[in-house]
C-alpha cells in the first residue's frame, strides 16, 4: 500500500469538485470582483456573492454577516483585536481558554502586552471541556468578549457552545468560536448556538488553502469591529484587498458539499476511528486516549503510547502521516500545551499522537496504519528501559 494520510485535521486535499468549480475562475473568468464596471468585474462579483451564500448557509448565517479573509488565523485576529479596540463603553476584559489554538492566545497576549487588554485564561477539565460555571465566575462588568474554541485541533474535544453561548448573551457579553476544525464535520448553527463571530478556513473541508471567512453577527445584537487591515475598504471595510475569487469559489463549493454529505460522511469516519482505537486499546496496555469521547469531532483520535517517544514513533511509521499535535507548533520540541491543560504528565505528553480520519480514509487504510503503528510500538518498548524495568515480562504487550 501506498501513502497513508491521517492528518486531516492539519489540512485536507481538494475535493475534485471543488477543484473544478475553481478552475474557471483562473483563466476565463478572472475578473477583479470590486470592478463592477464591466461584465468581467460583475461575473466575479456575482461568483463572490454565490460562494457567500454558500458558506453562510453551512452555519445558519445570513450572507450579508460573513467576511472573507485568508484563513482561521486572520480571522481570529480580527475577531478578537477588532472587538477590543472598537471604541466602546465596557471594558476590555477577555477570557479564554488554556486550550486554545496559538492564533487565539497569541492575539490575547499581544493585546494584554500592548496595555489594550486584561485577558483570563481559564482551565479545563480533565476531558478537554471547559466548565461552564467556571466561565460565569470570571466574567465582570468590564468583560467585552469571550473566546472558546468549538473543537480542539489536538484533541478534538467540543464544549457545551450551546450553554456558553446563552451565558454570554445573558450577561451581555460577544461570544467569539475558532471553528476551523468544526465546520463541515458537526452541525454549527450561530443562531441556534447564540455565536456572535465565528471563525472558518477553507483547506480544513476539502476546499483551498488560502481562504477562510469570518461570520460577524449583524442583529440580536449588532456586533461592531475595528478593521485591522486598511485600503480599499473592501468587505463592509473590515477586510482591506483583493478578493481571491477562484479560492472563495471553491470556499463556497466545499461548504455546500460539506452541508449535503456531512450527516452521512460523519457516520462513517466515526465508525473508522471507533475501529482504530478499538485496535489500539485491545492490542496494548499502558495507552491513553486524550480527552472526552462523547463530546469529539468524529474523525479524532488522540492517543498517548506509555514508554513510547511520539516523535519517535511517528518517524518510525514511516509512509503513514500522523502527527503529535497542532500543525501550527509541530516544529516545535515542548509537548503540547492542550495535554498539559488538560494535567497529562510531560512524558505521557510527549508520548502523544494525534489521529486525523477524513473523507478520503478507508477501511483498509486504518487496518494497514494500524499494522505498522503496533510493529513500531512493540520495537520502541523492546529498547526502553523504562518498560522493561517497570513493566512485569509476560504482561500483554
């Protein structure tokens, strides 16, 4: 066999209809969309306006509140720079979650570096969720916003967004959700949930790298956003450049698959990963699986291997792509700050590795995986001295 991939929450391939949806829009109809003009401006214009239509109604959105940038990343820094340097009479407190992507904590931290913000960064519970009793403490009078992502990029874990939703609307406070990971793979619906912004990417649902969208509620209640890029006043002005229109179509394209088949698909990666750790759980002892089972992106799996280096492991599965955690700090050596939010040890941390089963994934592919992660996790114990001082010989392995 050749290639495995099951990273798909780093990234995911195009879907070949997406592709194709696209491919137009790169050579005949290459129109600018701001040029509305003349029939080229207007046919880009015209494609930007369907996309739009097709990726709100992914989230239960109206068209008019979603605003295209380059991606989750983008999005998030202008969801939560943007509210706290709108000019406004409350406060500038924000609080957050200790599991949160970089692109969240990392924007928290520079507004509270800069003076401009008071920024609480709350735990979570052993199983990944944050408490949400524990979230209604820390809001005050001088709370603008809350951040809690809808599913974690390492762990896969989904909090109560409902109930945190209703709390901040409650209290009076913008409700922000990074849910890259979740659109396309669980229902998202920002009405129903009470989300105020909303941020997704393209390239995590089978749609193009390089695009993503920011939802900005428009009503019940009006949220308002300091831009954080300037000219041209593209976007309602909240997102200076020039539209990329062949990605924003094929955005649109991948949202409107991900809504017809995303009942469907989500049954049969769940069914795929319930195999894989059902393999890995019969197979060895001294395993970990990270975070709630209940309450999980069906295609994650994120397990820690006892007395086995993950980075180790990994290279030693050779042609299977997995990895130990969030492709943003993959290049990094510290463990992943999900696994010690959540109170996993240094060692069992670094011995972690993340799953990602998607669209593409087969039966056959999760058995083979499967096949070489055990020859290497059998060969990495056999040389710890760790296992074999402390592990009794004879024990299952």
């Amino acid at each position: 066999m050749s290639r495995i991939y099951l990273d798909y929450h780093a990234t995911t391939p195009c879907d070949a209809r997406v592709v194709e949806a696209m491919m137009p829009f790169f050579t005949q109809k290459f129109g600018n969309a701001a040029s509305r003009t003349h029939a080229f401006g207007k046919e880009a214009a015209r494609a930007v306006d369907a996309a739009r239509e097709q990726v709100a109604a992914l989230i239960h959105a109206d068209p008019s509140e979603i605003v295209f940038t380059s991606g989750a990343t983008e999005s998030n820094n202008l969801a939560i720079k943007g509210v706290v340097t709108f000019p406004k009479v409350r406060g500038n407190h924000i609080v957050t979650v200790a599991t949160e992507h970089p692109s969240v904590l990392d924007s928290c931290r520079a507004l509270e570096k800069e003076g401009r913000a008071r920024v609480s960064v709350l735990p979570v519970n052993p199983d990944g969720r944050v408490d949400v009793k524990s979230l209604k403490r820390a809001l005050t009078d001088e709370t603008s916003l809350v951040s809690v992502m809808f599913a974690n990029n390492e762990i896969g874990v989904i909090p109560d967004v409902a109930a945190i939703g209703k709390l901040c609307h409650e209290k009076g406070v913008i409700f922000h959700s990074d849910a890259a990971q979740a659109c396309g793979k669980v229902e998202v619906d920002v009405r129903a949930m009470d989300i105020d912004l909303l941020s997704i990417t393209a390239h995590k649902l089978y749609g193009p790298k390089g695009v993503g969208a920011l939802y900005v509620r428009k009503r019940g209640p009006r949220v308002r956003l300091a831009s954080q890029m300037d000219g041209g006043g593209h976007e309602n002005g909240l997102r200076s450049g020039t539209l990329p229109v062949p990605l924003i179509v094929g955005f649109g394209k991948a949202c409107e698959i991900a809504a017809r088949e995303m009942a469907e698909e989500s049954k049969r990666v769940l069914a795929l990963r319930e195999r894989l750790r059902q393999l890995i759980v019969n197979e060895f002892d001294h395993v970990q699986v990270n975070g709630s089972l209940e309450h999980r992106l069906p295609g994650n799996l994120n397990v820690s291997f006892e007395y086995v280096e993950g980075e180790s492991l990994i290279l030693g599965m050779g042609d299977v792509a997995v990895s130990s955690g969030s492709a943003c700090t993959s290049a990094k050596l510290e463990p992943s700050h999900v696994l010690y939010a959540l109170g996993v040890h240094e060692a069992l941390a670094r011995s972690s590795i993340r799953f990602g089963i998607g669209r593409p994934t087969t039966e056959a592919e999760i058995d083979e995986a499967f096949r070489l992660l055990k020859r290497e996790v059998l060969r990495l114990r056999e040389i710890s001295p760790l296992y074999s001082s402390l592990v009794r010989p004879g024990v299952r392995r």
